[in-house]
C-alpha cells in the first residue's frame, strides 16, 4: 500500500461506474478534453525549446547558404556541397576530406570540435526472422574487421523458425539455489492463483549482418547475445496480438504475424481486464516475504559499519539462508501524460518479469506528478480517486502515489538562497531541476526496500527486464572502487578499447599521464559541510579500501550505490547547457565539484537517497535532476558505476571516430572541454539507440513493432520523415520478405510515440 497521499478506492469498483468512451478504451483511463499552450515566454525562456527554436533559426541560414551559393567554405575546406553525397562507404578520420570519405563537415568551436558525420546507413538492422543464424556464424555489418568479407551474403530462408520459451531468472528449485536461499514461491496474474506469469518466447539466433552495438557489451554485463525478440515472443504475453473481447490490448493484430499463436500454446490468451497489480505484488510478497530483510533488518544493514557479514552458522554446522533485499522500479508519470494499450504493455512486462516472476524481490511504484498545486492530493480521498481515473489505468491504480511541488516546498521548507546559474529558470521545487526530490521523500516512506530504480515513461526494453537489472546490478558489485570514477566518464567501446581489462588499463595510462589524482573516497572543497553521520565518524567507504589494503580490491563484492546507464562526467567547464545549475552553496566559493549522467535512469541505494534527503532538508542543497546523484556520492564517497549496456549506431562511422566523438572530451573522456554532452557536441547521440535527443531510438522501435517508418537509407537519411517508406504489413508480408524484425535485448529511449495514429 502507498503512503504520503491518500489511498484510491478498489480499482475494479471505481471502473465498473465510470463508462470510457470511444473504441477499445476499456483499459485506458477516462478521456480527456484538453488545450496544450506553448507560451512565447516557455519558447524563449526554456533551454530545450529555446534550443529547437535556434537550430530551426541556423537550419534556414545554411538552407538558403546552399541554396544562394556554391558551397560555403571553412578552414577544413568545401563543405555543404557534400552534404547529399551518401554514394560511398569507407573509413574517416576528422579533419580528412578526401574524395570517398564520409565526414563532410568539422566546425571549430569553444578550442573543441564538432563532428556532424553523414555517412552510409546500414540495412542490417531490418533483416527479419528469415535471416537468422547462429551466434558462431553471425557476421556483423559493423564494425567491420580485416577479416570481414566486403559483402555479407544473407540467405532468406523459406520458413520461419520456431521460438523457444526462455527465462533468465535462477533456478529457484535447484540445490545450488535452495542451498544458500530461502525457497521461493510461485506467484500468480490473480489472487485464486490458477493463473502462471507467462515466459517470454524467444528465438535462437541473430539476424544475419545485423550491426553489433558500437558502444558497451553483452557479454560483459553477462547479458545473452545469442538470442533475439520479435514483437509476439515479447508482448504477445501480455496482450499483444489479440482483441479486447478476449482479454488483450487489440494491437499488432493488423500486423504481419505469421507462427505467433505459438506464444499461447501453453497458456493460452490470458485475459488482463480486471487487473489489480497493487494486490497481485502485495499477494506474491506476502508469499515470499521470509526471504527478504524486513525494514528493520535492512536499517541495521546500511547503518553497519562493515560491508562484508560474515554468515552466521547454525549449531549444526549448516550455513544459515541468506536473505536479500527488495528494489522497488520507480516510474516517473505525469498529469497530462496519453497513455495507450502499447504503454500498458510496456509496464505489465516490467512488473511480471521484475516483480512477480522473481517472487517479489521488485515491486513497481507510479509517481504520479500533479502538476496543479491547488488540488488537495494529501486531504481528499475522493479527490485522489478521480484524479486516478481520469489519468491512469485502472490496473495501476493500486500502485501510483501522488506528489506535487507544493508538497515539495512543505517537506524541504526554508530559504534555498541564488543558484551559480539557473538556464531554465524554473523554480528549485520544479520537476525539471528537482525531479530527485519526490524519489527521495517515496524512499523515506518506503524503508522495506534497500534500492530504487528511477525509471521514465518513453523507454523501452527489447528483452527480458530481469536479465537487464539483475545482470547490470550483479556486473556493478564486482567493481572495483580503485579508478572507479575514471571509468566511470569514459564511454565503452569494445572495437576500439578492446576487453574490459585492456580498456581498465588505458584508462589506468590515460590518469597517469593526465597528471590528475584519481578520486578514491569523498572529495574535499571549500565550504563542504558534513553529513550526521560523518561528524560521528562514519564512512561510507568498506573495509576493503582501508588504509593498509590492496586497493584493486576496494570495493569488490560492494552493492553499488548509484548504477546509470550512461557515463558520470565532471559538468565543469563541458558545456552540457546545466553545468552550473548549483543550489545553496556559497557564491562567494568555487562551484562544488560535480558530476552528472544524462538520463535519469538510473538504480540509487537506499543509503545514497538519505544522503540526498539530508543535503536537501539539513543544508539546502540542490542541483539539477541528472546531477545531483552523481555529486553527492562524489562528495561523501559512495560507490557509483556506469553500466556499459549495449548502444547501436545507425550508420557506419570509422571505429577510431566513434571513440573521437563520444569520448573526445579531457583526457579521452565524456568529462570537461570537448564532452560529447556539450550543447554542441549532443547532435552526434541523435543516431544512437538511447539519448534523450535520439531519433533512430523510435525508428527503429516502430518498425520493430511492424509499423512502416522511413527507414534511414538513401541520399537524406530517414530522420525527419525523409527518405523512403519501409516495413509494415505490405513488406513483412511479401513473399521475398525476410520477415518482421528480431531485436537482440535492446534498451532505446526516447519513445514519444509508437503506433504512428498517436503521432499529433
């Protein structure tokens, strides 16, 4: 049950009395008339629009430059007469405007460069199931190799092949896990338990010349890369594919879906009216719940001095069951926010495969974002129900707390003082810079979870959730702290860095000859106040990095404290546009030290939220959403990790400039002059599979679910609604089709939109 608001009334009473309109509404929440505004001062005042309203500004400059004139030239040479010239594929080196090659334009800016890369799309990434192969005889279409064939033949097969259910859970009834844990309860999608959690459908094999990520690794993660996901294997589980009348979401039923009935052989169509996850979680937890740590238990837990227990031994000899601790998945929502059946798919997927497949060691939990502080959202039952149906599912309703910011400024009252810079001007309680706060007072209302996951609306994941969370928490533990920070601001990229290993070593050469100390425990700076804790004594670091040890073991078999999915640079001086957006310091005093990982999504420790809730209540500090995480572990000395998940890119960049692009900031970095998050410098992520600003993300995506996008070849690319028209029925369905798309387990963000009837 959620508290810090009052509590809805039962999800199926409340909907049975409140008639949706419109076809196949049942399970969205009530309509909702409303009139968007975008006021001039929001255009003018706020970074990201004023951003697009400059780009559009520069965008007809060079229009009519290219059009008025034969070209314009800078100190690299002759440039926007190229800008059309996709005909050849080869390597490119910056600076290097040979004939054949793909960069076109470097503009000098700020002592850095800006790299625009216009270069060949790559097709790999639309082959279908017809396609597939082995693992051993996959031949990536990048990045090529001196071993790699110039064209890569992709047999079509005639058939398709048959996917195999698949789970990435443990084995919850063998003697290695039995041994060591408590057992583990089956939970079910009702409360007479007769209904199993389904398995995902997956099939064995990759699509043949499909790109492999150009950024981060599945094998490292421990993350499997030998299997793929059509759209059916994924979400026909879960209500893709068939109608309303019988229980599913009535998408992707005028799709290509030929031998998808195999997904509900064994369950059949599970019919998802009537869901109350809120009672299904609470249900499996109550099942399950002498196998984690109780509230009090885990308080113990944190406060410990040591980070490594001992296991206690039974007077028999026997080692005693370890328990664990719970992760709640905080999911960010708003007011204002359209949903759709596909959205509903996505968080049914997250909450099965997290919380009820693992037997509740997740829970999910909605923060819905009431963006009108004059509604009574902590003094009116009522009140909080209707805002419930009109703006979320029914079947989420159990599980969605409400906040707004004038909650906010009542629990972190007091004068906050001028920030260093504030670009969006929004208000320190805003969503925008404090989007921490409402995680931090759920955590505090929620001491039965030892970890959360901050989570957003428009990403999505190709694969099995519980692979990606376990495996990337599991890959963290194991990392050492020694050069923890260091690693931490560089971007991974196997083809160039090479292993793990060898790319911990040249980040190892890359300190040494910076001259720079690499960070180890908490950072000292001018005016820095301690914590309680601190002040009696206490320190996050673990016994492993103690004065004495072998530092390459500091902070080995350590939960992380903070996990992001994309590099922690130092904001100072890297032209991210929020570098100084720094709250309650002293002016007079060098901004603090910071460090900052775009997108929000990230897993943050129980201990390293009551650190933020402190800064926050005790000394009135604040900085920006995607940065104040990352410094206050910074300044006390907690464990932080980027987790190098696999990123693609949709076109073919020489290897050598992936890492001049994505790490071409100070010492070979993503931190400081040169970021690849400079306002300048983002553009180059707009091809990745996840960014904030990505576009290939959604194309990609779309066209998976088997929707026609544009598809990224030919002489304009695709963004942007250019190119040419692919996918869809028409073309899966073709009798040469090498079948709808099979997406290895991918995470891509952003997606404002899927079905292309959403689009506005």
């Amino acid at each position: 049950m959620e508290r810090g608001s009052f509590l809805p009334r039962s999800s199926a009473s409340s909907r049975t009395s409140s008639p949706n309109s419109g076809k196949g509404e049942a399970m969205l929440p009530l309509p909702v008339q409303s009139s968007p505004q975008l006021a001039v001062r929001a255009l003018l005042g706020h970074c990201f629009y004023r951003r697009v309203f400059l780009w559009a500004i520069t965008a007809t400059i060079v229009l009519c430059l290219m059009i008025f004139s034969g070209g314009v030239r800078t100190s690299h040479g002759r440039i926007l007469d190229h800008l059309v010239d996709f005909g050849k594929v080869g390597g490119a080196q910056p600076g290097n405007s040979d004939a054949g090659l793909t960069i076109d334009l470097i503009l000098s800016t700020r002592d850095t460069h800006t790299l625009m890369l216009f270069v060949n799309s790559m097709d790999g990434f639309y082959n279908g199931l017809k396609t597939l192969v082995s693992i051993k005889d996959y031949v990536p279409e990048f990045p090529t190799k001196g071993t790699s064939p110039s064209v890569i033949n992709v047999d079509v097969a005639e058939e398709l092949p048959t996917p195999v259910p698949w789970a990435p859970h443990p084995d919850y009834n063998s003697s290695e896990y039995t041994n060591n844990f408590y057992p583990v309860q089956p939970c079910y999608l009702n409360e007479a338990k007769t209904v199993p959690v389904p398995e995902l459908y997956v099939y064995e094999g990759v699509p043949q010349g499909v790109a492999e990520p150009a950024i981060g690794s599945y094998s490292l993660l421990g993350i499997r890369e030998d299997i793929c996901y059509d759209r059916f294997g994924r979400y026909g589980p879960y209500g893709l594919g068939y109608p309303l009348k019988e229980g599913g979401v009535g998408e992707g039923m005028d799709t290509e879906k030929e031998g998808s009935e195999i997904v509900w052989e064994n369950t059949g169509k599970i019919d998802y009216h009537q869901m109350n996850w809120g009672k299904l979680q609470q249900q499996c937890h109550e099942s399950n719940k002498q196998r984690f740590y109780t509230a009090e238990e885990l308080g113990d837990k944190i406060t410990a001095t040591s980070s490594e227990k001992k296991k206690s031994q039974s007077p028999l000899g026997m080692v005693e069951k370890q328990k664990i601790g719970r992760i709640a998945v905080v999911i960010r929502t708003y007011i204002g926010f359209q949903w759709t059946h596909l959205t509903i798919l996505n968080f049914r997927a997250l909450i099965s495969e997290l919380s009820l497949r693992s037997g509740g060691e997740y829970d999910v939990h909605f923060l819905l974002h009431v963006k009108d502080n004059s509604i009574p959202i902590w003094a009116d039952g009522e009140t909080v129900q209707e805002i419930l149906d009109i703006h979320m599912p029914a079947e989420f309703h159990a599980i969605t707390t409400l906040w707004s910011e004038d909650q906010m400024r009542l629990l972190y009252p007091g004068y906050w003082g001028e920030p260093f810079e504030n670009p969006s001007m929004s208000d320190v309680y805003g969503v925008y810079r404090s989007a921490h706060m409402p995680l931090q007072h759920f955590a505090m209302m929620h001491p039965e979870y030892e970890h959360f996951w901050n989570w957003e609306m428009d990403m999505r994941y190709s694969g099995n959730y519980y692979e990606l969370f376990d495996r990337v928490a599991s890959w963290a533990k194991k990392q050492s702290r020694e050069e923890m920070w260091e690693r931490a601001e560089r971007y991974y990229i196997p083809e160039f860095h090479g292993s793990w290993a060898d790319f911990t070593a040249k980040v190892h050469q890359q300190v040494e000859a910076s001259g720079r100390r690499s960070i180890l425990g908490p950072v000292m700076f001018s005016g820095k106040q301690p914590l309680r804790a601190q002040s009696h004594g206490q320190s996050f670091m673990p016994d492993s990095c103690a004065i004495g040890s072998n530092l390459t073991e500091c902070g080995i078999g350590e939960e992380a404290d903070l996990i992001t999915m994309n590099p922690i640079f130092d904001a100072e001086d890297s032209g991210w546009v929020f570098e100084k957006d720094v709250t309650g310091y002293d002016l007079n005093m060098p901004t603090p030290p910071r460090r900052c990982a775009i997108v929000t999504a990230s897993r943050l420790s129980r201990r390293l939220l009551e650190v933020m809730h402190e800064e926050t209540w005790r000394q009135h500090h604040s900085m920006f959403s995607e940065m104040f995480p990352a410094s206050m572990a910074l300044h006390h000395g907690l464990k932080a990790v980027y987790a190098p998940h696999p990123v693609y890119l949709d076109r073919r960049w020489d290897i050598e400039v992936v890492d001049w692009a994505f790490n071409g900031g100070r010492d070979h970095s993503t931190s400081g002059p040169g970021s690849p998050f400079d306002d300048d410098n983002e553009h180059n992520h707009a091809g990745t599979s996840w960014y904030y600003n990505s576009e290939f993300a959604g194309l990609w995506w779309r066209r998976w679910l088997g929707f026609p996008q544009y598809d990224g070849r030919g002489n304009n690319g695709g963004r942007a609604g250019e190119g040419t028209l692919r996918g869809g029925k028409t073309e899966e369905s073709r009798k040469d089709s090498t079948g709808r798309l099979c997406m290895r387990s991918t995470l891509v963000h952003p997606i404002k939109w899927e079905n292309p009837i959403e689009r506005q």
